[in-house]
C-alpha cells in the first residue's frame, strides 16, 4: 500500500482496485459510495462538535472568561455532553402544525450542507466529487438551504418563527447575489470552475496575491457576504433574535434543535472552506516563486495541514464578528447587499477582467 | 417671580384660591373646577410658563381627598404647587390635566389606582399597578384588607 | 392564519396585530410587558402593563420610621440605591433642620458618583448586549466589580447598601478607601477608551441608534422625562446644577447636554456623564476632612408637621420624595416621584414608526429600571 500523506490519488487508487478484485464492478461502485458517506458523516459530526467547542472557547476568551474546562480536560467533552442532553430531551409535537414539513426542514438545511461539502478538497485527491463546474455546483446547492428555513419557519404554526424564517429567506437570498459575484471575480481570474485546477493553479502562489487588489476586495466581499449567508455574526437577526424570540427554530426542540444547530457549524465550515480553496490556495502549501529553499521547507508540512489551517484562521475570523459587532436590522442589512455591495462586486469583475486582459497579475 | 408676585397673579386668575402654610414653596388650595383652566393659564402665560409638573400625588387627609400638583416652570425658575380637595369620598373627580402636561397621564392613572379619584375627560382611566378585578383602593387611610396588610 | 389568506389584499394591509413582549423577556431589563401593536414591522402604538413588581413601597411606607423606610429606598431603584437614601436622609434633615458635618456630605457626594458610574456601567452592558453585541455586557460588569469592592469594603454590602442614615453614614470610611477608588480610577479610564472603541465609534451601532426614537424637548418636558434621557434632547435639567445639595455646589463639573435627540445623544449623554463623576469623585477624594461620620441625633426622629419635598439626580433623572408629615415618628403620606415612572410615558410616543428593532434600542436608551416604576 502506497499511503503518500502528500498525495491521496495512489490511495484512492489502492482501494479501488481492491475493491474491485474482490467483488462486481457495481458491487465495488456501491461499497465505495458507502465508505465515502460514512466517512462524511463521521467528517461531520467531529468538526460539528470541534467547532461548538471553538466557539465557546473563542467567545469565552474574548469575553475575559474561561470556557468550558469541567467535562474532560480543558473541556473537550462538553459538546458531546451537549448531544447527549439533546438526544434525551422530549420532542415536543405542535398541535397545528404541518407535520411532514415540520420534520423534513432540519434534514433539508443538513443535507444542503452536506451535498456542498463534498465538491471541496481537502488534500491531493482527497474529495468526493470533482465536477468540472465545481463552483456552480456548489453555489447551487448551498442555497437549497434557504428552502429548510422556511419550511422550519412556515410549519411552526408560529407568528414569530414566520417573522424569523422570512427575514432569513430574504437575506441569503439577497447575499447569494454577492456571494456568486466574488467567486466570479476568481473564476475570471483562474478561467475554470474546477476546484482541482483551481488548487493548482495556485502552485506558485495563492490567489489573493494573484490577483491583488480585486482579489481582496473579492475575499472581504465574499467574507461579509457568507457570514449573513449563513446567518451569522451581526447578521444573525433572523435567529438570535433577543428582540422576539428565537426565531425560526423555536418550536424545535431536541435532536431536532441539534441539527438546525449542527448545521449553521457546518454552513460556517463550508464556506470557510471554500474562501480557503478559492483565495488562499486550498491545499497549496505557501510558496514563494524563486526562493525554492523556502518553499520546500513549506512543502514538508502536509497539504491536509495547510487546508485545516486556513479554514480555521478563516473560522475564527467569522467568531471574532459575531462576539464584537451588534447586529443589523434587516433593513440595514439588505440595504448593505443591494446599495453597496452588489454595485462594489460588479464594478471589481470589470477591474479583475480588465487585470486578466492587460496580464496585470503575477 | 418671586412667590408674592406669583400669589397675586394666581389670586387673580383664581381669586377663590386659599394659601396654605409650607416653608419651601408656594402652596394654594383651588377650587376643583377653577383647575382646568388655571393649569393651563399657568402653562401658556409667558410670564408664568410652568411647563414642568413635576409631581402628582394623591393625599387622603382623612376626610377629604386631594390631589397634589408640583409644578416648575424651565424659563424661569420658579416653582409653585396647587391642590385640589374633595370631600366625596365615594365619588371623587376632577379634571385632568393631561392635555395640558403630558405627563399627567400616567400619574393620574396611578392616583385612580390607589385613591379611587376619577378625573374626567382622561383619554384612558384604569389601573395601572393593581390587577383590573382588585376591589378597593389601598393607599386610602380606610383600607382594609385581612390578606395582604399585616398588622403589627 | 387561514383568515388572513381568505381577506381580500386591501384588507390584509390593514390587519395589524398585537405582539407581547415580556414580562419575561431578554431585552425589558426587567418584568415590565409591552403588547406592541405592528403593521408589518412598523410600530404603531405600544401598551406598558406594569405593576408586576408592585410591592407597595408607598404604603408600607407609612408604618415604617424614618431610618427603617430607608431600606425600602434602596430597593426602589437598586441601581441607584445610595442616591435613592441620600434623598431621604437630605429631606428628614430638612425638615429637622440639621447640619451635617463637612466629612459626611464629602462622603455622601462620593459615595453618589460611584453609584451613578455603576448604574451607567450597567446600562452600557446591557444596551450593548440588547443590540447584538454580547461582549459588552461582560466588559462592563468586569469593571463595575471594581466599585462594588469598592462598597463592600466599607459598607459591608455591595449591592443595597442602606449606607445613609438620618445625620450622616452608619459607620466611617474603611482606612483603605481612598487607595481604591484612585486605582478604580484609574484602571477604568483606560478601559472606558475601550467602551468607546467597541460601540460609540462603531458603524453598526450608529446606524441603528441615530434617527431613532426621535423625542424633542418640548416633548420631554411636557412628559417630564428627565435625566440623562432628558439631557439628550437638549434640556438642562441636572438637579446637581439647578438646585444643589450636599457638595454639588463647591466642585466644578459640566452638564453633558447634547441636542441630536435621538437614541445616539442619549447614548453619548451616559458615556460622557461617567467622565464627569470621575471629575467630581477626583476633586473630592484627597480632602476628605476629618470629622464625625453622623450628626447628632435624637433616638426618635419626628418631623414637624407639615408637607415637604427633597430632589435628588438619580442615574435614571430627577428623583423626588414628597412627605406629609402629622408630627408622628412615621410619616402620614410617602409619596415618591420616581424617574422611570415618566420616562416610560414616553416609550409609546417616541416609538411609533419605528421597527422592532429599534424598540429595544429605545427602551436601552431610556435606562429604565422596573421597580422604579413599579414601586
């Protein structure tokens, strides 16, 4: 077995012959699909529960408090405490509520996520699909989110869980728009959609330095725009809200409650995960082109690294928002998307496309 | 003004009015019905211009019933202070003054509450601490109540 | 649901219903109920419920004496406890007409600017954590713990001291008192530097405080509301300046006025008020002179008979006593004239037009505190 921690493709290949000696073809197809949405699911879980963890530790350390530190040592446990609490708790049925709804919109937002996440490469070879329209794709998919938002909301039977799930429908809609455009900005400059060109593309350098000024008027744009997509930091108005109440997930409690929590932690990785492939490089270990002594020292540390690390510095970027900042009301909000960024977004195309043409980049 | 000049331009807006003895302000007893328009000759003369009331209490002298009025005035730095008594206590009522300071709303709300005094052409009278079923008005000197009120 | 589907469109723009917020509620600072009617998200008229917290101070008052009834003080306006007994003990000593000695009225003056910087300092972490910005509730309470010490060193309380008593203060200064409030001082000028850097100066937080909850100063005048939230609206009414009592009239300090009267002037009037007691606490701390902490006093305490009235500035506004006295040890009518009382008067009027949002807002910046209200 050649398990190259450099290189998943020889891995992959590994199993697949493997696979396929043992047993059919369409066999191997099936057990192959199991392993992988095994592997995604347990994918998930870890960094939903790493990522609950973070954020109390995170919030706690800028509050000037400790955190979680009694379940385990230094806390670890105290997410996994969390589920098991939430598994036991009573399912509470509304009376007039739509039943079939009210129990498929926490799995829809789950699944979105889910289908989302697969596109992104994690390593050299490490991803599940790799579509030649990767970016459409996942554009396209995270935003079926928004349909399990306000099913969530409409089913509740509840006045303020409609309030809740119409503000959020309205605002990821809206920053759908900027979120699109600034990957837009990339794809103009990288001339794929592909994740996998896309990472290597970035070989000699990481996309943002690429591409300068419009590629970091992209990245802020696509940061802002992708905290209020997943409805988080100061955007958080459908949610957190201490003004009603909490908003669209209010008569869920539960396990239920635990995926729409589960969710917005993954949402929050996907996206972090793709500003991390599509600006800084994904898997590409920082190079300096022409000082190769450098970048083969960057070259020992493995790919897989690099990509946690970047999502993580993005992840805590997007922590450090929602505990400094107040939130938006909605009209400031959606006057954020259509009156300034939106018009920023399409401008900066023109500047990226005019950068490609004169080959202003590096 | 000091309180002399302020007693004689009261005296005759209200001629009726009697002053009563307090060392720290001004303090005349009007007759209930000369209220209304004496609150408001008060807020709008120039010279006069109380447009602050500062407080509004509801006294139970025993037999009678009053209400307070506490009244500055930002201008010019005076202070003067008006009662108005009743002795029904079974129906008491004057006139609001809330068109006149806005603020009297809330205090009259609170005076009906605890005294029982109505006052009249209110945009809104009922109670505004006590539950809307609550029988009798406690800050009344004859209020009885076995359940509440522990008597040492 | 179903009803509104079936109405023709003309009618379904019409339809407004009622919303209820409270008494439990994150964002009222208190039990206090609101049932808010909304067209959409525009207010457009609001309803207070109070009296969930009604205790009747008022008639409790009138068996208590005049050092008992001081401890029902403190519980009127928690925030501004001190103040709250300052007032009574000023009014008996009125009436009694009694001078206290130099030291107590340095003391009490202390002892008042440290509650007015303590009460702000709760204010902006609950107006922070109301609008979104949850780290702020934690930054100021860090600080406020500092006054409370502070307190419990020497009053042996940190919170509903009953400090002030009728003649002066129930015990002297603890010898380190001076050390800490200039390390209080010190320490929470820097910090307040912060308070300014994560909310006064941020975009967010001035978008959704400016324009909003417009009150005028007529408006504030006729609905006598006073304080800080007056003091936004242009309208000088700092009890501190117009009528002075205890030190106020020897040390030098400026009323914050601002003229935006909107939610952010009101914000701004607070932040800048916890400078200026800072001001008054620095000019008063190094000479405290020696002395009696309490005058002397007769073992029972009869005002004669007779109608009296005491302002003090309270955190919230103006506070006032009025006492009917019948020359008895208790009084015959307490009546108090509490600050948020009128300010809440004003939350209907200055909220319609306003969205939900900017609801809480105003009612953040009008500081009001339920039990003052309530009594």
């Amino acid at each position: 077995m050649t398990f190259n921690i450099y290189d998943f493709t020889s891995f992959n290949q590994w199993i697949d012959k493997g696979l396929n000696s043992i047993m059919s073809p369409t066999w191997a197809l099936i057990t192959e699909w199991v392993i992988i949405g095994v592997v995604f699911l347990l994918f998930y879980a870890v960094v939903g529960l790493f990522l609950v963890y973070a954020e109390r530790k995170v919030c706690a350390f800028m509050q000037n408090r400790v955190g979680p530190n009694r379940v385990g040592p230094y806390g670890i446990f105290q997410t996994i405490a969390d589920f098991i609490k939430l598994l036991m708790k009573e399912l509470v049925y509304i009376k007039d509520s739509d039943k079939l709804l009210f129990n498929i919109a926490p799995f829809i937002v789950i699944i979105a996520s889910f289908m989302a996440l697969s596109a992104v490469p994690f390593a050299k070879g490490l991803h599940a699909i790799d579509f030649d329209i990767g970016i459409l794709y996942v554009v396209a998919v995270s935003s079926l989110g928004v349909v399990g938002i306000l099913l969530a909301g409409w089913s509740s039977n509840n006045k303020y869980s409609l309030i809740g799930a119409i503000r959020s429908g309205a605002q990821i809609v809206s920053y759908e728009l900027s979120v699109g455009l600034s990957l837009l900005t990339i794809i103009v400059l990288a001339g794929t959609m592909q994740f996998s060109e896309i990472v290597e593309m970035q070989r000699n350098g990481w996309f943002i330095f690429k591409g300068h000024i419009p590629a970091v008027i992209a990245f802020v744009i696509f940061l802002i725009a992708s905290t209020a997509e997943t409805n988080r930091g100061p955007f958080d108005l459908a949610e957190a809200e201490s003004e009603l109440t909490a908003g669209f997930h209010t008569e869920y409690s539960g396990i239920k409650f635990a995926f729409f929590f589960l969710a917005e932690y993954m949402n929050m990785f996907l996206v972090a995960s793709i500003a991390a492939t599509v600006f800084w490089g994904g898997w590409m270990p920082f190079h300096i082109s022409g000082w190769e002594g450098f970048n083969h020292i960057m070259d020992y540390i493995p790919p897989f690294v690099w990509y946690i690390g970047k999502t993580g510095f993005i992840i805590w970027l997007m922590m450090l928002f929602k505990w400094t900042f107040p939130r938006l009301r909605i009209d400031q909000l959606l006057t954020l998307e259509w009156k300034y960024l939106l018009p920023i977004n399409l401008v900066n195309i023109l500047v990226m496309a005019f950068l490609v043409l004169m080959h202003w980049h590096f | 003004m000091d309180n002399e000049t302020l007693k004689a331009r009261i005296l005759s807006i209200v001629p009726d009015a009697q002053t009563e003895e307090n060392k720290q302000y001004l303090t005349l007893v009007v007759p209930a019905a000369e209220l209304h328009n004496l609150a408001e000759k008060l807020k709008n003369t120039q010279e006069l211009s109380f447009d602050f009331l500062f407080c509004l209490s509801g006294v139970d002298y025993g037999k009678q019933l009053a209400v307070v009025y506490h009244l500055n005035s930002t201008t010019h730095k005076h202070a003067v202070v008006l009662k108005v008594k009743t002795d029904d206590r079974v129906n008491p009522a004057f006139d609001t003054v809330c068109d006149i300071w806005r603020t009297a709303d809330f205090h009259e709300r609170e005076t009906y509450d605890m005294f029982g005094i109505r006052f009249n052409n209110h945009p809104d009278l009922r109670r505004i601490f006590l539950d809307e079923e609550w029988k009798g008005y406690p800050l009344r000197k004859d209020y009885v109540d076995e359940v509440n009120i522990v008597e040492f | 649901m179903k009803e509104i589907i079936n109405l023709p469109v003309s009618k379904i723009e019409e339809e407004e219903y009622h919303i209820n917020m409270g008494p439990q509620h994150p964002s009222t600072h208190g039990v206090l109920r609101l049932v808010v009617s909304l067209q959409g998200e525009m207010v457009k008229s609001l309803k207070p419920h109070c009296g969930y917290i009604h205790r009747g101070i008022e008639k409790m008052c009138e068996k208590d004496t005049y050092p008992q009834l001081i401890h029902l003080t403190d519980r009127i306006d928690y925030l501004s406890a001190h103040i709250n007994n300052h007032a009574v003990c000023l009014l008996v000593e009125k009436a009694l007409e009694i001078e206290v000695p130099e030291r107590v009225k340095y003391i009490r003056t202390i002892m008042d600017e440290l509650a007015r910087i303590q009460s702000h300092q709760l204010w902006w972490s609950s107006f922070g954590m109301d609008l979104g910005g949850l780290t702020c509730f934690f930054y100021g309470l860090r600080d406020r713990e500092m006054i409370l010490d502070i307190w419990e060193e020497t009053t042996g309380s940190r919170f509903l001291q009953s400090y002030n008593c009728p003649g002066g203060v129930m015990q002297d200064l603890h010898p380190n008192f001076q050390k800490r409030v200039h390390a209080f001082i010190k320490t929470f000028k820097k910090k307040i530097k912060d308070y300014d850097r994560i909310l006064s100066g941020n975009v967010i937080f001035e978008q959704r405080s400016q324009g909003v909850g417009m009150l005028s100063k007529e408006d504030a005048i006729s609905y006598g509301v006073t304080g800080p939230s007056g003091r936004g609206s242009g309208w000088s009414c700092d009890i501190r300046k117009n009528e002075p009592y205890s030190m106020y009239g020897q040390v030098q300090f400026n009323e914050v006025l601002r003229y935006g009267c909107d939610t952010y002037s009101r914000y701004m009037v607070r932040m800048q008020e916890m400078h200026e007691s800072m001001n008054i606490i620095e000019q008063l701390i190094d000479n405290i002179p020696a002395g009696d902490y309490s005058a002397k006093m007769k073992a029972v305490i009869k005002l004669p008979a007779g109608e009296y009235y005491q302002k003090v500035e309270s955190a919230r506004g103006e506070l006032g006593l009025y006492v009917v006295s019948d020359g008895n040890k208790t009084p015959y009518r307490m009546k108090f004239r509490t600050p948020s009382f009128s300010n809440l008067s004003v939350l209907d009027h200055i909220s319609r037009g306003m969205k939900i949002a900017d609801l809480v807002a105003i009612g953040a910046s009008l500081d009001l505190v339920i039990p003052d209200i309530d009594r």
